[in-house]
C-alpha cells in the first residue's frame, strides 16, 4: 500500500481508526473478498463519522483516485448481496 487515507483532522482517535476500518474493508473486497455484513457494519459506521453525501463523494473519491478501489460499487454491491454472501470486488 503506498497511498494515505484521507482523513480529516477535526475527527476524534477513535473516528479516524473507524475511517481507516472502513477503508480497509473496502480493501479486502478488492483483494480477497469480505463478508457482506463486515462491509455494512464498518460502512455505517463510517456514515455516523461523515453523514454528509458531499463529504462522503469528496473522501471516497480522494480513496478511489489513490487506491483504484471504488467504494461506492463496493458499497452498492453490498447492499444488493444477502447477508452471509462474500463481497468479491474485480
């Protein structure tokens, strides 16, 4: 891995780690798959953290322009899947 998470700086210790959670889920989707359920949890953490659309577009695009993995389709592809399914992202 040789890019940052975007981070906002106003966020808490505990916020930041959960961004990062987040961020490495949707990694996995694209490495070697992860369940469904870890991807929603860590995503809806991640919306309590940036609740704003806008700001969740600006960071996820600042994420996809430096890591090549696509939140959003992971994230869409989750929320067609079934709980207990695997999230493989290609």
């Amino acid at each position: 891995m040789e890019y940052q998470y975007p981070i906002d700086y106003n966020w808490s210790t505990d916020e930041i780690v959960d961004v990062i959670k987040f961020f490495e889920a949707i990694e996995k989707a694209y490495e070697k798959g992860i369940e469904r359920d870890m991807v929603m949890m860590a995503y809806r953490r991640f919306k309590e953290i940036v609740p704003s659309k806008a700001e969740e577009k600006s960071i996820c695009g600042e994420f996809e322009e430096m890591s090549g993995y696509s939140s959003y389709r992971t994230i869409k592809k989750a929320k067609e899947a079934s709980s207990g399914d695997k999230i493989l992202m290609k």
